[in-house]
C-alpha cells in the first residue's frame, strides 16, 4: 500500500472537476458604446459633441483594470493620522493608490468642473454622462469630485473668494498634496454643514462665526469659525463650505485648510466614520478651533447661498443611483446571457426575461430623469427650465434614490450565489445603494420640499405640467394619471402626511412622460403599464405577459460574449 501510494503521488494531480457553464468576466467592453439610453441622451439633450470624450472614457472604465481599481480603493479604505510621531498635529488622511488613479482621471476629464470650464450648450449634460460613467466604475470617489462640481457656482458668489480658489478648482490637473493654495496650481471643495443635534435641521447648528475685523461684518469679511460638524465630506479637500451661526443669523463661509501663509487652519479630524458602505472615501468628523474663513454672502442668508450647491450635488444623487442601477443591470443580464439553466440560457427563461425586463425599464426611466434634469442646468436663461430644475430635482432625488436598494437586491439576487460573493461586485453595489438617499436631505426631507416648492413657487408645478402635457395628450394612461394627480395635488387637507405617496405619483408620471417621448415604444408601453395602470405586483419581475420581454432586455444588456 505504501509503495503504491507513492507512485500515484508521483503522477500528474486527478482533476476533480472542470469549469463550465460559468459566465465569462464582464470586461473590456465600452460602458458609453454599449448603452443605448445614455448615447441617445447625450445626443438628445444637446450633448453630441462630447461622444468622442465619452466613448474614450466609457472604454476605459469597462476595462479589467479600471474594474480593480474600483475593487482595490474599496478593499483598503482611507486611514486617518491625527498626529506624527512626536505629537504634534497632522490630521491627515491616507489612500491607496488606486483611489488616487480614479481620482486623477475624474478630474482629467472635468467631472468636477467641466461646465464651469467650458459652459457651452450641453456641458452639464456631457458632465452627468460621465459621472454616470465613472460612478459605475467605483460610487465613493465621486463625492470629492461631486462637492468640487456643486461648489464652484457658489464660490462665485463671492469675488474675492473666487479670486482666490476659481482658477484651481477648475484645474483638470490632480494634486492630492496638503500645500497653501499660493503653490498649488488645483484644489478640490468640501462641504460641513451638518452637526449632531440637526442632521438635515441644519438652522438648529451652534457652530459660531466671530467676526476678525472692528468694521461692520459683511460679505468677503474674515471670520473665526468654532463648532463641531457631525459629517465633513471628504475632509482631504483644501477647501470647505461651512454653515455657522454669525451675529445675524446662518451664514455661508468659504474655510481652506491652509491658512494663507502655508500654516495650517485651526482644522482637526477627530475621526472617520465607519461606514455601511461608500468605503473607498473619507467621511468624517471635524472641530473648528477658531478656524479662519471667508463669509460668502451676507450674513443671516447661508441657506439661501448653499442652496445652489445642494441642487448640484442633488442631481449627482440621481446619477449615482441610476449608475447603479445600471452596473447591476448590466451583470445581471450579462449573466443570464451566459448561464445555462434547465437546458437554456438563463436569458431565454420567461420568468427571468420578466425580471430583467422589469430593472431594465426602471434603469432607463432613472437615466433619461437624470439627463433631462442636467439638461435643465444647461438652461437656466429660460424660466421653464429654471422652474423645471427646481422641484424635478427634488423629485427625482426623492423616487430614483428610493427606488435603487430595491433594484440592487433584485439585481444581486439574478446571480444567485454567485451574486452574494465580493468578487461579484454585487454586495458593494448593494451596500452602496441606500447611501444617495441619505445624503443631500433624506427622502421626507425631499417630499417636504416639494410641498414647500409647490407652495411657494406655483410656477414650479406649473412648469411640471407643461413638461409632462405633450406626452399626457399621446398616451392615455400617462394622460389619466396626470387627472388623478392634478386631484391629488388640490385636496390640500393632510397633503403632508401624503407627501411621499405624492412625490412617487409625480416622479413616476414624470419618468413616464420622458419615456413615452424619447424611448422605444416597448419600454414606454412597459412602463405605463406597470408604473401607470397598476398591472404590477409589489416585486420586481411582475409585469404583465402581453409585453415585448426580448426587445426590452437585448436593448438594455452590453454584448461581451465569451
């Protein structure tokens, strides 16, 4: 026995099993070029002229590399140091390279800037494009590139404080250096507005703003800023928006962490936040020491001065959200079109051609929202899209960022296993998905501030209207659903308590409205069907029968066979 063990152990190994039936990576495949929604998008919102820029970008994050990037930042998340070796203070945050590689191409691209770079028609919608594009590659580094994108319109509010910070944030060179802004030729912006007694109540924040000067306080004015701010966003960047209470009430101040001179601010990280998910970026909590800052804006009027930014960066939630649904889409369906199952492709099951159906209508709505709203900011001249900018962001905000963890389990759940593994990508998707409807005002805070908007500025619903009218007069559904919502919107009685039955009924007639105009006929009918006429269960993969399962799904799937 001995002995004939010992010459087997001498053979080549037995192989127990072969590899089959499994699907090949999903790489090397262009994101922009092999999605259809966003490529007409682009063309249609009056963005043509970025499609070489996005197809180069779009080939570079569906490459194996940019994929492990998005894995490695994630896999080793940012690291604060408080103090050196001897104990003096550094508050200092540390990442791995491959964060600083998708950062860098963020910014070479102008996602942080572009439309202030270059404000020609369709910038902001090239811009979302490539948000879109990037976020699908990895979600936590667009916060810093988001902030910079939302904060720069602010900025400008203040000329001495743009004189100062304009020409770097726009730069489309990355420096993740701590240098004075004098030696560095880009910058990137944060923002720290909430506090832990708040939240999204930012009036009720006890950080104080005490003016430096014995002249009468005002805008452009230096400040000594001292608080606590429960969530800083991307503490490494070099500047920050801060809320503080000065002497005439909330106001907005421009706070750098380096002081003129080169000495750094009295700015200190107490610590980073252990979070759900979004692991890749730092988000943390800080302590103003009497920091010095710049007021922007008057005094009394930070709301009404940061408001720009939130709008901004409330878009970016509904991008981010609608490139995660995308990503899922996209290894859903690559999926069912490899795996075999009970002698098939899995993209040949009907059960699963419903269910991949019904994600594939939700992402496009969620994109085409996403396009139409970054269309508006091209067109802030005219006073329809103005008023359409400011309660549709709302809206979408509210629904897309809802309806995401839903999508992304149901996504997960077309791998089976497989989908539930951390190679699969699909559990970083999942735990990225609740995170945009958390940020920027959580979703009662959005509902009120439809209510709000709808209340105080009727010409923001009457623009809502208009928008949805053209489609409404084409498909009787859509025009039924706006009747009922009309009805909806007039009983004002316990209108707050119905705020968020209210807010998904606009959002889905909105949705439905841009589908009906802009996509194929078998998405649109889909839709309506099931978001409309309620021929819809409580679950993904419940649309009626009778619908064009086949021509939904080969739209919406990229082609990368094995």
């Amino acid at each position: 026995m001995t002995i004939a063990y010992e010459k087997q152990s001498q053979a080549q190994p037995m192989a127990t099993h072969e590899v089959f039936n499994q699907p090949p990576p999903l790489a090397e495949y262009n994101l922009f070029g092999q999605d259809a929604p966003l490529r007409e998008g682009v063309s249609r919102e009056g963005a043509g002229w970025a499609q070489p820029s996005l197809t180069e970008l779009g080939a570079w994050a569906g490459t194996s590399a940019a994929i492990e990037l998005g894995f490695e930042a994630n896999n080793n998340p940012p690291v604060l140091h408080t103090h050196d070796r001897l104990g003096h203070r550094l508050d200092e945050v540390t990442f791995h390279p491959a964060w600083h590689r998708l950062m860098e191409t963020a910014v070479k691209y102008g996602i942080h800037a572009g439309p202030w770079r270059d404000p020609r028609p369709g910038a902001h919608v090239a811009r979302a494009a490539a948000m879109y594009l990037v976020s699908q590659v990895e979600s936590g580094h667009g916060c810093p590139i988001s902030m910079t994108y939302a904060g720069i319109p602010v900025i400008r509010r203040q000329p001495e404080v743009a004189a100062l910070w304009e020409a770097r944030l726009t730069s489309l060179d990355y420096n993740p250096a701590l240098q004075p802004a004098g030696g560095k030729g880009s910058a990137l912006c944060g923002m720290a507005l909430t506090e832990k007694q708040g939240g999204s109540d930012v009036r009720a924040n006890t950080t104080r703003a005490r003016l430096l000067s014995t002249e009468a306080g005002g805008p452009g004015r230096e400040y000594e800023i001292t608080g606590h701010k429960w969530f800083c966003s991307a503490p490494m960047c070099d500047l920050f928006l801060v809320l503080a209470q000065a002497p005439a009430g909330l106001s907005c101040f421009a706070l750098p962490r380096l002081l003129p001179d080169g000495s750094r601010n009295r700015f200190f990280i107490q610590r980073l936040k252990d979070k759900l998910g979004n692991r890749s970026n730092a988000s943390s909590e800080v302590e103003f020491d009497g920091a010095w800052a710049m007021l922007i804006g008057e005094e009394g009027r930070g709301i009404a001065t940061i408001i720009e930014m939130v709008n901004f960066t409330r878009l970016d939630c509904i991008l981010g959200s609608a490139a995660l649904m995308r990503q899922g889409l996209a290894q859903a369906s690559h999926h069912a079109a490899h795996r075999q199952t009970f002698g098939r492709l899995l993209l040949d099951q009907p059960l699963m051609q419903n269910v991949l159906a019904d994600l594939a209508i939700e992402a496009e709505a969620a994109l085409v929202l996403g396009l139409r709203l970054a269309a508006a900011c091209d067109k802030t001249a005219s006073l329809h899209e103005a008023n359409f900018k400011r309660l549709g962001t709302a809206i979408g905000k509210y629904w897309v960022t809802k309806r995401t963890p839903a999508f992304s389990a149901e996504a997960l759940e077309c791998l089976g296993g497989n989908g539930y593994v951390e190679e699969s990508i699909m559990p970083r998707l999942y735990r990225e998905a609740p995170l945009n409807s958390v940020w920027e005002g959580s979703g009662n805070v959005n509902c009120l501030d439809v209510l709000r908007a709808i209340r105080k500025e009727p010409e923001s619903l009457e623009a809502f209207f208009a928008e949805v009218a053209p489609a409404a007069q084409v498909e009787a559904r859509l025009g039924a659903a706006v009747v009922r919502l009309k009805a909806v919107l007039n009983e004002r009685e316990g209108l707050e308590f119905r705020a968020r039955r209210t807010v998904e009924e606009m959002a889905v007639v909105l949705q439905a409205a841009l589908l009906v105009q802009h996509s194929p006929a078998a998405v649109a009918d889909a839709f309506c069907a099931s978001r409309l006429a309620g021929d819809w269960g409580h679950a993904f993969g419940t649309l009626p029968a009778r619908l064009d399962f086949k021509a939904i799904v080969e739209r919406a799937r990229p082609k990368v066979e094995a």
